[in-house]
C-alpha cells in the first residue's frame, strides 16, 4: 500500500505538479492510498502556524479525507524503538516524527511516497520518490 509523507500531501495542497501526477496515477489504478497519523498531526501544526489558518485548517482536513490514516499501534512501538536505536548506534538518526512515519509504512508493508531522502537510510523501508 502505498503511504504518503508529509512533504507528498504538502505538495498536494499546493498543487505540485509531480505530485499531482503521482496522485492521479494512483487513482487511475484505483488502489487505495494511506497516510499517517504522524503526518497528520504535522499537517495541522502547520495549518495553525501559517498566517491563512483558517483556510489552511480547510486544506488539511479536505486532503486528509482522501486517505485511510494508519495508527499508531503495538506494531509501531516496538518497531520504532528497534530502527531508533539501530540509527542512534550507528550515528545517523532521523527525527522521531519521521522515525515514527516510516516504521508505520513499515508495520503495514508500504511503500513511502517522499522526496526526502534520509528515510533511505531506514533498513527493509521501501521508498518511492518522486
């Protein structure tokens, strides 16, 4: 299943192209697109801080309809502490809230719809950038 990043539903909202073109591929198919609730807490901490909050309080709910939103679950926590402590030992972590993003794309088997590359560096997680 694919399971879209925060940068992907960013680049959504203001109608990036590539990300437009991803999207549609994907609804052609007609194969059901997820995110996380991670990337939606993001999404509305950016809403309320942006200076058009109220219409960008709009957009995220509007975009976050548009996917099943993957929980936090057993399966997150345990994960998220193996891969955290993997990258912390080896000098080369990633931030918790994406740490968190991608070991929920890990637990229900999808792939990561991004351009940010240091989710590359998450052992057995499987990338698409676009």
């Amino acid at each position: 299943m694919p399971v879209a990043d925060t940068c992907f539903l960013i680049d959504l909202m203001v109608r990036k192209q590539e990300a437009l073109d991803l999207y549609s591929s994907y609804e052609e198919q007609s194969l059901p697109l997820a995110t996380t609730a991670i990337t939606a807490l993001e999404l509305y901490k950016g809403a309320y801080l942006s200076r058009k909050r109220d219409e960008n309080i709009r957009k995220v709910k509007t975009i976050l309809e548009l996917f099943d939103c993957l929980p936090l679950d057993e399966c997150t926590y345990e994960a998220f502490g193996a891969y955290s402590s993997v990258l912390v030992e080896k000098g080369d972590p990633i931030g918790d809230f994406d740490g968190l993003i991608a070991v929920i794309a890990l637990c229900h088997d999808g792939v990561l719809i991004t351009r940010d590359r240091h989710f590359s560096r998450i052992p057995g997680l499987r990338v698409l950038a676009y």
